[in-house]
C-alpha cells in the first residue's frame, strides 16, 4: 500500500493573523508545483479562518492544536469539533507532549477527542513520545505501547488508517537534537506493528509522521526511512522558505 506524505507544520502559540497571512502568501508559491506530498499548517485558534479563506484552492491545508471532545458545553476556553469544521478546517493535532506536560492532557481525554475528530471528518493527528528519561531507562516501547493502547482505544479497526500518528521523542522538541535515523525507524516501525495488533491492514495505510528538531538538512534523511510517512515540524515551519524546503524533501 503507497501511504502519500505528510508534512505539518505546527506553529504551536506564533503569529498573529497578520504574520499568518504574510507567511501564507510566501509559503503557496512555494508549494504550489509540489506532487504527491499533502501540506498542513497547524495554527493558533485565531488564525484559522484567515489560513483557510487564504489557502482555499491550494495544496496547503489548515489544522488546529487541540480540541474539546465534547460538542459544546460549559468548557471555559476550549474549542469544540463542529466549531473547527464548520470552519473548514482539515485536521487537528491531538496529545502534543507540550500539551502533555503543561496543560493536563490525559490518555483518556485522547482516547475521546481521536473518535470525536475522525466523526467530524477531521484528519487527527496524535503526538507520542518518550522523554530522555524514559529512553535512558528502556521505558521507550513501554510508553509507546502504552500510549497507542490507550489513545485509540475507541477508534474501530476500520477508522486506524485514517488517524495520522506522530512520533515526538521529548528530548529532540526544540532542541536542535533530532533522533539517529535509526532511532525514529526502530519506534516508528515499531508504532507500526502496535497498529498492527489491532489491525494488520490499517496499519499498513496508516500514516506515521517523525516530529522532533527537523530542519531542511536533515528531512531528506529521515523522509527516506521505510516507515517514516513525512514529519511534523515546529520551529522550521515558522519560516515560509525552511517549511518549502522540507516539502520539498519529501516529495516523491
Ligand atoms: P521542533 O521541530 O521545533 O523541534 O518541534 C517539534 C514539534 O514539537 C512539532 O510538533
């Protein structure tokens, strides 16, 4: 099975709607000749309904940061589903390690907001990750196996292949150290086979993104793995001709 690329862009809390407009305008051009890849920006709530009006009709699509999984309610702060898609937008990021650590974010919460997303016909795509500790102490397939088990307890086999996975190390967000190729093979196939238990042909569609410290000198290296299915990109995205470049990496 031929599983297209993704590259996503997570600007995480940057740009105002001013600065996401003029980075939109530099970043079609750039893309606009790319084949065979898909392209997401993830931006700040306030920035998605410019993004989306900006980049209707190109091959750049728009996702948010974080989700509610309930429809509406008494949730002071969080945004709902249908607010996102009623808005076009395509996708989401759920469970980002910052999010993780700083914010609360639960495995249960997950295993909620992945089924709710997908309903909405939302792309999720679902952060894990080891912290150095954990790698240092052979925890890494503990806590990956952990996280897959609980986060997509509610998704049925048929919907696996349509959430999109990423692999985060902790220790190479933002820090300029980025995972040995053979580090983000070995978690990424072994992701893979976790998807595998539940369903041996979702996992072969399924969509698993390397995310940790890419920039344009390292994607080629990390896009060419065998289960690496493109990357999520923080820092490197903010910038307009860095994000291109590693679009451009990834393209077939
Ligand atoms: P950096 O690319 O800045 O390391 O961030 C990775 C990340 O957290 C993407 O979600």
């Amino acid at each position: 099975m031929t599983r297209t690329p993704l590259i996503a862009g997570n600007w995480k809390m940057y740009k105002t709607e001013r600065q996401a407009e003029e980075y939109i305008q530099a970043l079609l051009p750039r893309v606009s000749a790319v084949n065979g890849v898909d392209v997401a920006i993830c931006v700040p709530f306030t920035d998605l309904r410019a993004m989306v009006d900006s980049a209707r009709g190109s091959r750049v699509e728009v996702y948010a940061q974080n989700m509610h999984h309930e429809p509406e309610g008494p949730f002071t702060g969080e945004v709902s589903a249908p607010m996102l898609s009623e808005l076009d937008v395509r996708g989401v990021v759920l469970g980002h390690s910052e999010r993780r650590a700083l914010f609360g974010e639960t495995d249960k919460a997950l295993a909620l907001k992945v089924p709710v997303a997908l309903a909405a016909g939302m792309v999720p795509i679902l952060c894990v990750g080891e912290t150095e500790e954990e790698r240092d102490g052979d925890e890494t397939d503990r806590k990956l196996r952990q996280q897959i088990r609980d986060d997509l307890a509610a998704v049925p086999g048929e919907r696996l292949a349509d959430v999109v996975i990423a692999y985060e190390p902790i220790w190479a967000i933002g820090t300029g150290r980025v995972a040995s190729p053979e580090q983000a093979q070995e978690a990424i196939a072994f992701i893979r086979a976790l998807v595998g238990d539940r369903d041996s042909e979702a996992a072969q569609g399924t969509r698993i993104l390397y995310g940790g410290s890419v920039k344009p000198d390292n994607a080629a290296e990390l896009l060419a793995l065998a289960d690496v299915d493109g990357a999520l990109v923080g820092g490197a995205s903010l910038q307009a001709e860095s994000f291109a470049q590693i679009v451009a990496a990834a393209t077939p």
